[in-house]
C-alpha cells in the first residue's frame, strides 16, 4: 500500500492557495468549504465569538431583524 492511497483525495489535485472574493463560481465555493477545516482551537475561537456576537444582533428567538453576518 501507498502512503496516497490512504488519502480519500487525490495527493496531485491542484489547490488554489489564494481565494479571492469575487471568486462566486459553483466550483471554488464549493472547494474551499470542502477544504475548510475547523481546529478544536478555530472552534473555540467561533464559540466565544458567537457568544459576544451574537446577543447584539438577535433581539429574540426568531427575529431576523439584523440579518447581519461576518465573514471567515
């Protein structure tokens, strides 16, 4: 067995190391969220984010109001 068949993708794909944001097509959206992947430190980090975040654009449950957002 070879070290790349261990891998469930394939070792030679080409990976895009920039992204940039006017980049909206189907494929590279689709790649860097299929590429992403969230460290137990970057989850903390959301974590206290959110709960910071959060409170002052909710009002109550269900209140779309705000619709504010950020980016990752």
């Amino acid at each position: 067995m070879k070290i790349e068949q261990i891998f469930s993708k394939k070792l030679t794909r080409d990976i895009n190391g920039v992204v940039k944001a006017e980049q909206k097509d189907n494929d590279s959206v689709y790649v860097e969220l299929d590429e992403y992947v969230v460290t137990p430190e970057v989850d903390l980090h959301f974590s206290e984010f959110n709960e910071a975040y959060l409170p002052t654009v909710v009002k109550s449950p269900g209140d779309k109001s705000g619709k504010s957002c950020y980016w990752i």
